[in-house]
C-alpha cells in the first residue's frame, strides 16, 4: 500500500492527520493491528527478500563491509523473527490511558491525569531493517503514528517492509497514513524531518554517536537522544577479585558491539597488584586488547600504551583501556570528564564507597557489583526497549512502552468559575 | 557576593561544579538554604529598591511604557513578598530522592528508580525581577544550580537580588556559585546560555510567544517551552446559559493578562440564538471588545468584525474573539487549527460530547464545564509553579517542583553477570 503523497512534508502532514484515529484506537484494536502486520511482513516474505537482495547488491558493489552487509541481509528466518517481534510487542500492555494522578480541587473540580499517545513519533536511523518494524510497532502500540527514516543502503527493503505494514493496517480498516517513510527523499527527506517541529512531536535517533549528534544539533522537534556509552567500571580497593573479574569480562566480551559493554576499567591504586594481573589476564585470554595506562603496563603483559584518546573512545570491539586511579574521588573526577552518562558500576566491599558511588555519579544507570550489560529494556522487564536514553529530560535509562507517551489533564466541572 | 568568573561560560561552569553538592544536599539544609535567602533578601531591601530605581530611571529616559515600569518596579512591600513567596517554596515537600519504582531482576539484581536533580537549570525571562527570585527558590528546592537571563531592563535589580542570594548560601556553607546571572553579558550571554548544551541540563524560557520561539529555535540545550496561550471555550447546544456565561466571563476577565485566559469563545450554531446575544451582553458589562464573525455580528451590537488574524491572536487584554460553528466536529477543527495546546473547555449538558471533546482535544489540559482560569499550578495543588509546558515531552500543563527533576536508576548486585 503506497502512499499518494509527493513530498516529505505532505506525508508527515498525512501521519499527523493519522494519528487522530490511532490515538484513540482500543488495546484489542492496537492488538489486532498488530497481529495484522505480523502476518502481512509474513506474507511478503518473498517481496522483502527479492528487495533486500537489491539493496545487498547495490551494497557489495558499492564496496559496503561485510559487516554491514551482515547487518542488512534478511533472510527467511530473519523475516521470521521480525514478524515474531512485533507479535511481542503486541503482547505488551497498553500504555495509553493509564491515570497518573487524581485531585479534587476544593471547588469540586475534578483533574485527571492520563497518559495519551505523543502524536507523531519521527525516528532516524541506519541500514537496520529490523529497526524499521521495531520502531513502528512500538510507536503503534503505544497509539502514535510514525515517520521513518532509514539509512539508504536499506531503502529498498524498508520500502517493501512499510509496504507490507501499510497494506496490514488499511486491512484492519486503520489509516494506512500512519505509517510512514522518508527514505526516498534521501538527505532531504532527514532535513525536513528534524525540522517538522509542530507536525511530528518527537524524534528519536537510533545509531553512532555521529548519527545522533546531528540530529540533536540540527533538530527543531524535541528528541530523545539515545546511545552512546562510553561506560565504566571501577575496581575499589576492597572489591573481591572474582567479582571484578567476571563482570569486567561480561561486560566487555559478552556483547561488545553494544552500548552497555565496558569500555574503560579505572582501578583504585592499592588494589591494582591485586587486581590488575589477573583481571588483564582473563581479557586476554578472553581474546580482549587492552590498553592500559603505565602502571598497568607495569603490572600486566601484552599491554598496549593507552593516549589519551583512549578516555574517549567507545570502542564497541574486543578493545578495553584501563587506568590506575589514585583514590574513589580520581575515579569520580575520571568518570565525570570522560562518561557519556549511560551506565557505571563500581566492584566494591565497601558499602559507604557503593553508596557515594550511587549517589554522585550522574548517569542514566548507576551501578554496584553488577556487569553493565544488564542496562537494557528486555532485562529491566519492559518487554521492549525503544532505546536507551541517556539525556535527562523525559525519560532517562533504557525506554519502554510507557515512555512513548505524554500525559494530558483532564479536568471535569460543573459550573466552576475563580474566585 | 559576587563572582570571579569574567565569560559566561566561566559562570555556567561554576554552576555546573556548585550542581555537585547542591544536588547532595539534605531537605533540612536545602529549606534552610532557602530561609537564609529570604531573611538575605529582606537585608538587602535597601539596596534592592534603590538598584531598581536606577533601571526605573534608565527605563523612563528610554521611553519604557508605564506597563512595563510597573511590572519592572520593586518597592518595600514587593520585596517583602519575594521573600515570602522564597518561605512558601521552602515549604514544599523535597521532590529530590523520591523512589519512582523499584524491580528484582530474576538472577536478584535490585533496581531502584529515584528522582535527581537535573544538575543546572536554565531560565531566560523577561524584565520581572520576581522571576529571577521565583526560579532560583524553585531550582534551589529541587537540587539544582541556576543561570539566570531576565531582560535587560532590569539588570540591575537583578544583580542585586542575585548578589543578596549568593551571599545567603555562602553565609550557609553551601556554594555560591550555584546561582549564576549572565545579564551583564547582554545578548551573548543569552546565546552562551542557549547554546550550553552538556553544561545547562534544561532551559526554561518565560515571557512573551517570541522569546519562547526564539529560545525553542536557538537553543541546543533541551527546553522545556512554556507558556503562550490562545485558549478555547466551545458553547455546546445544550449548554447552560448560566455556565456559558459566568465560565467565558470568568475566563476572560479575571485576570486577562495571563496565559490561561481565555481568547476565543466557538458557538455551536444550533445554540448561537440563545446564546450570544447574553454572553456578549455580560462581556459588554465587564468591558470586554468582542471581534465576532458576521453571525455574531448579526445576533448581538456593538461586536467588532473579526478578521482571520483574531483566530490566532492571544490578546492577553480585555478582548476576545467569537465564531459561529456548524456544530462540535466544526469546533474541533477550529481548534485543531489555532489552539496552541495550553487549555480548552467545552460547556456542555451532554456528557457523551464532554467526553469526545476530552478525549480528542490535543491540549495539556481539557476541560467540560469549568474556567480555564483553573489551569494553575497553585490551583492544582502544587505549591509553586514552574511555568505551564505547552509541550509534550518531559512535562505538560503546570510545572511544580517534581518537573525540575529527572530520574537515575540504581542497580545493586552480589557480582551478577549477564547470560
């Protein structure tokens, strides 16, 4: 189901018309929508997979890694697990309509809280189809309608995905309008996307550091920025050596190309001939390079000498820098100069040392003796994550359903005027 | 106590370190902190009025309108309440520690989610010095440091109630860094503070429709927009003639300066017979200019023929615009249209369209049946009001002292690791 619309403008115009009807779909509605899509991404098994060998052709010749042709290649059993996915999503409860708060003014006025559905939700991404059905059903479920923008390696297969959704919902007699991509006005399209403030009520970029930057720099919509974690691990003097060498190497080999794994150890100076020996030794024999300060190279073998660019670095690989810290406060002054804000722990037996850690470091996830990886929407038990924001304002920490919502005040009277 | 900083961005830096402890400090030194701020102010009385005397004195050579002098004036009485008004926030319960949900993971990692401090606030306002007070006690209250830009016309006022609380933290122990003006920066200090973004956590902006764009557009700091009001009143068929009118006159009149006045009254056509000629009567009686449309013109004298400007016009003045409407639908397009999102009430017998107009007006508070004068953060309840958000991330509707907060969640493990 394509739509009429000619430009970027009139689509998002046609998903703010959209989002009218959708706000106000029931949860067995939202449900059967999605059970709708989850068939209809099903059926065009075959149109997705012809597309998206197009847009791998195009890549491989085009010089694209190998990784990244990984990372766009759907095949039948990654169609699957899409389909499967939004049928999750479908299980989750309705976040709209939920009542926040109640009050009764002394006049007799009553006010309502609830939580209503943002309108649009506008996302900006890389060549990861699967975020395309992600993002659309989450938005979906929770009553909004969506403007998608995906990285253009992946344009055909996204634009047979939003196909399929489209063609579901117009089946379920919902405006097919509220679905919606920008893939094929190219840079274009991103542009007037981040700058459709008044039509699409919030954007959330999914993808690099770089990626996410712009939007924030370029945005007129109000964003939910996402990702980047430049996350830490502190080792304390009194933390127990199995416990900071289990989590260190969790954090960082379990999944290294995600935000949560660890990127820099800062060990407390007393514990370092304690610790650093034999917690560099597991990375290395789990595959991981670290790069380490002097006194780590001191301590340790096959270190190689960190800069200072290795503060900053999310390396998202089998690379780790570690530091010898003078004391918790070096820590803290370390972490508070280089974190990006996402996720910290610190492996202590002191409680009043994780208590301080807890309470100053200014991140989404603060943590005490546990691996970093745990940051994450699916282990938190929201069922779904839509990201892992790592700014301040709305939603902090890893997103669930409830979070692609706004609120509005209901107030019912029977005559009340101010005195 | 004035600073050392000689940049703006020096002074926002200050802030930031000062948000340190600030954001650790206890209920019992925050309340005192704010006591000691209003017995600094009350001390500094003398030099206060005669500061505002030399911006009075600048804004009279420079032709600042009689209006604007008023709302610039500081004499003994309106300093007192300042003061009082710093008590009453000190009052308020502390929004800072607050345990917004907690969860054990399976494997018995516990998650606490708590309220924080956003760390630096941000406000840019206009010529009232009671702002510059007002935002200081609330960030103080709630944790956070501060940086003030309240307009020129009032920069020294400003320099002295800033200097009186500065000098009331110092004297507490707490650091006075932690209230910043960039004022005598001018202009540029405006853009430094817009454009702070990883220093100043949130911007406030209050004032006028224009300074709030302008913020919104500059600023790379996330805003929290406030503020600008053109506010509905729909007049069902079957709405109460005493209601009508007693709410739009309520609306209108009680205090027509502020945001949550009503601007435009939508009269179903079925009921403009009954209607309009009494409620345009009793407008008439209070003073009010009504710019109506040719079918209010034709049902009641002395009404100004309305131009397709008046829809979108916040007058904020005893002026109000009337239309005759086809029916509810008719209403809901007009608003969807020219509501700016801040408040919107329905008069209405019938329950069934009270509760269509609740459920599909896209506003931060929708009303049947009451003034929209109530949408206050005083009237709700809250104490205090930050400003009314007209947006819908983060905040929506009046703002009390939990919205200057942000969350973090804490993980505490026994050396978890993840599958």
């Amino acid at each position: 189901m394509t739509t009429t619309a000619t430009t970027a403008r009139e689509r998002m115009l046609l998903a703010k018309e959209a989002s009218r009807s959708v706000g106000l779909l029931s949860d067995t509605a939202k449900r059967d929508a999605l059970e709708a899509i989850a068939r209809g991404i099903e059926s065009a098994t075959g149109e997705i997979v012809a597309a998206n060998a197009e847009d791998l052709e195009r890549g491989r010749s085009a010089g694209l890694s190998v990784a990244l042709q990984d990372r766009l290649r759907l095949d039948e059993p990654r169609v699957a697990s899409l389909a499967a996915a939004v049928r999750e999503v479908a299980e989750l409860p309705d976040p709209v309509g939920r009542v926040l708060d109640t009050r009764t003014l002394a006049n007799g006025v009553a006010l309502t809280k609830v939580a209503v559905p943002f309108g649009v939700v506008g996302s900006i991404y890389e060549a990861r189809p699967n975020v395309t059905v992600d993002i659309a059903a989450l938005a979906l479920r929770s009553g909004n309608a969506v403007v998608l923008r995906g990285g253009t390696a992946a344009e055909r297969t996204n634009a047979a995905l939003v196909r399929a959704m489209r063609g579901a919902l117009a089946e379920q007699g919902i405006d097919p309008e509220a679905i919606q991509t920008v893939d094929d006005f190219g840079r274009e399209g991103a542009r007037e996307l981040m700058q459709a403030r008044g039509i699409v009520d919030v954007l959330v970029p999914r993808g690099s550091a770089q990626l996410i930057e712009t939007v924030v720099t370029e945005s007129s919509v109000p964003v939910i920025e996402t990702g980047a974690g430049v996350v830490h691990i502190v080792l304390d003097s009194t933390a127990r050596l199995d416990w900071a060498r289990d989590i260190v190497v969790n954090a960082k080999t379990q999944r290294p190309s995600v935000c949560n794994s660890v990127e820099t150890v800062l060990v407390v100076k007393d514990a370092a001939p304690r610790l650093v020996p034999p917690v560099v030794e597991a990375l290395r024999g789990s595959g991981v390079t670290v790069h380490g300060d002097e006194t780590v190279s001191s301590l340790a073998t096959d270190v190689v000498p960190a800069t200072d660019e290795d503060w900053s670095t999310e390396y998202l690989s089998l690379d780790i820098a570690m530091r010898v810290v003078d004391d918790l406060d070096a820590a803290l002054d370390h972490i508070r100069r280089y974190s990006t804000h996402h996720t910290e722990s610190i492996i202590t037996d002191d409680p009043a040392h994780a208590e301080r850690f807890l309470a100053e470091v200014d991140s989404a996830v603060v943590m005490a003796n546990a691996s970093t990886r745990f940051t994450d929407g699916g282990e938190f038990g929201f069922g779904a994550e839509v990201g892992i924001s790592t700014q301040k304002l709305h939603a902090r920490g890893p997103m669930g359903l409830s979070e692609l919502t706004s609120t509005k005040w209901l107030a019912r009277g029977v005559g009340q005027v101010r005195d």
